[in-house]
C-alpha cells in the first residue's frame, strides 16, 4: 500500500461527510417503512380480533357491545390503535360511540363486515415523497358470519 500522501490525508472525512447523511436517512425510511408494515399487520390482527368477538353476541347490543368491540380491537392493536385514531366501519357505515346502533352488527346468521381506516403520517424525507400529503393511508377489514346466538 503506498504511502498516503498530504493531498489525501482528508479525502476519507470528506467522502464520510458526503455518503453518512444519505445513508442514515436511506437507514431511516427502511426503518419508518418496517414499521408501517407492522402497524398495517398489527391492526389488521384487530379488527379480526375484533370481529371474532362481535359475531359471538356477547356483551348485549348497541352502545355496549360496540364499546366491547372497540375494546378488544385496541387490547390487540399493541397501543398502535391510540396513536392512529381509526375509522371503524361496521358494513359499510361509519360509526363512533355517539352513532351506535342497536342494529349495526346485524342479527344471528348476518355477514358482518369490520374495516378500520386509518393514516401514518410520514416522517422521514425521503418517504414523503411518495405518499400523497406525506400520510401512509391503510385499510383493513375482516368478514366473518354471526353466529346465532340467544
């Protein structure tokens, strides 16, 4: 190897200065996009939690098996459902605790159909690019038939 010289004694500082920034935040969306994708299975694993119980017709009806519902959905979400604030959709219709229905999970031997909405918003630079108004938009759903219950 030969002997560095005194022209190139900082070329190694410079380059690092150069690549390091591009690389961490490459580093970064790999990371930001891993937990996306975790966020969209860990939700996804809710809402079917979710619906497992709501065809069951436990709880009683309208407000309180909705709270119930909603209940076992963030006990599965890993704390990811507080930071997201969903959309929960039961059928096609958008509810919240106020707009409950003594109908909304359909009677014994109705198809249920649970979907959560929901956003990531972006943080890293290089990712907000790619999604409209830097926001990761996510829906998942789970089907399932109500079982007949008293």
């Amino acid at each position: 190897m030969p002997p560095v010289t005194r022209r190139q004694s900082g070329a190694t500082l410079v380059e690092m200065a150069i690549v390091a920034p591009v690389f961490i935040l490459v580093l970064l969306a790999l990371v930001e996009m891993s937990l996306m994708f975790f966020t969209t299975l860990t939700m996804q694993y809710a809402v079917r939690e979710g619906a497992r119980f709501a065809i069951t017709g436990q709880e009683g009806a309208g407000q309180q098996r909705y709270a119930a519902v909603i209940a076992r959905i963030r006990d599965s979400s890993l704390g990811m459902y507080d930071r997201l604030k969903p959309v929960i959709s039961v059928n096609g219709t958008a509810y919240s605790s106020s707009t409950y229905s003594n109908g909304m999970f359909g009677t014994a031997g109705s198809i249920i159909v649970l979907q959560l909405d929901s956003t990531w918003k972006v943080t890293t630079p290089i990712l907000s690019t790619f999604f409209k108004d830097g926001e990761y938009r996510f829906t998942v759903a789970a089907t399932m038939r109500n079982e007949y219950f008293p």
